[in-house]
C-alpha cells in the first residue's frame, strides 16, 4: 500500500471519530502540535528509525506528548505503534490537516515575492483568491521571500501557480528577443 493510501486511511479513521465526538477542533491542534515536533529532526529520525524499537517509541511519545493531548490522539497514536505503521506519523498528520482543510473548505495558499509584501496587497490577495477559488470558504496565506524572484510574486494554490514574478518576465522577453528556449 501507499504511503498516500495509508496515511489517507488513518488520517479519514481519525477525523471520523473526532467529529463523532464532538472533538475535531481539539484533535486538530494535538495533530498540528505533532507535526509542529516532527520539524525537529530528531523526532522524525526516531519515528522513521527502524532499530528504535515501538515500545521505546511509544514511551518518548507519551513522555513528550501525553500531559498536553487529548487522549483520542493519544490512544489514536498507540493504535498506529501497534500497528507498527508510526514511521508514517508525519505524513498521517499531514493528511489529517488536508482532509480537516477540505471539511472546512479551506483554501491553502502560498505568495512567494522579492520583497515582504505589505498587509494591503496580501488582502487584495486573498480576497482575489476568495473570490475565484471558493464558495463560502476561507482561504489561508503563507509568505515566503525569495530576492531571485527580483520583483513581483508568485502564488501557489494546490497544482496551480500564478507567476508574476520580474524574472519570469525577463526569461519571456529574453525568449521573444533570441527566439530561443531557455
């Protein structure tokens, strides 16, 4: 099976029973707090670790995890160690927090520019996004800078991207002018 499959699986299993007990919102922040801890690399390594056995695995989880969270994400978490499936613990939360964006339907995007861009122009933004994209959903921003892009922006909703970005521009002109690819 996939790691798309299984983590897909999981993360559905457990948005499920969240939502039968009235808990979603509080599963949300436990699964974005565990995904927040597997940036460290030392927690991803010791889930991905296959000389680190589960019991040891499980007892650094619940050290580290079990006064702060539910205990639905906590006995969810002993389900997957059981299992033997906790090396794919990221990529469940992962998809949890897509299936929980697509419940809400929250639309995800990412501005990437030369420069930091000021509050106006990133709600001009969304409010653009929100306008084509969604109906009655909410759209989330993340801004990256990237000084490359020399000027303009870049913006990355799901498969799509809209690039208007001064280099971008540059390579189209460079292209018409020596009828060339680059």
């Amino acid at each position: 099976m996939s790691v798309a499959k299984l983590a897909g699986r999981y993360a559905k299993s457990l948005i499920d029973l969240a939502q039968e007990q009235g808990k979603l919102e509080t599963i949300l922040g436990d699964i974005q707090a565990f995904k927040a801890a597997n940036e460290n690399r030392d927690m991803y390594m010791m889930l991905k670790s296959p000389i680190i056995n589960p019991t040891k695995k499980r007892s650094i989880i619940e050290a580290i995890f079990e006064e702060s969270f539910d205990e639905m994400t906590m006995a969810f978490t002993n389900i997957v160690l059981t299992k033997g499936r906790e090396e794919y613990l990221p990529e469940i939360c992962e998809e949890f927090i897509n299936q929980y964006k697509g419940l809400k339907n929250i639309i995800s995007a990412t501005v990437v520019s030369a420069t930091p861009l000021n509050e106006e122009t990133l709600s001009k933004i969304k409010d653009k996004i929100h306008s084509e994209m969604t109906q009655g959903g909410t759209v989330e921003i993340e801004t990256r800078i990237d000084a490359s892009l020399l000027g303009g922006f870049v913006i990355e909703i799901g498969d799509s991207l809209y690039d208007a970005s001064v280099v971008t521009r540059l390579n189209k002109l460079r292209k018409e002018f020596t009828g060339s690819v680059i």
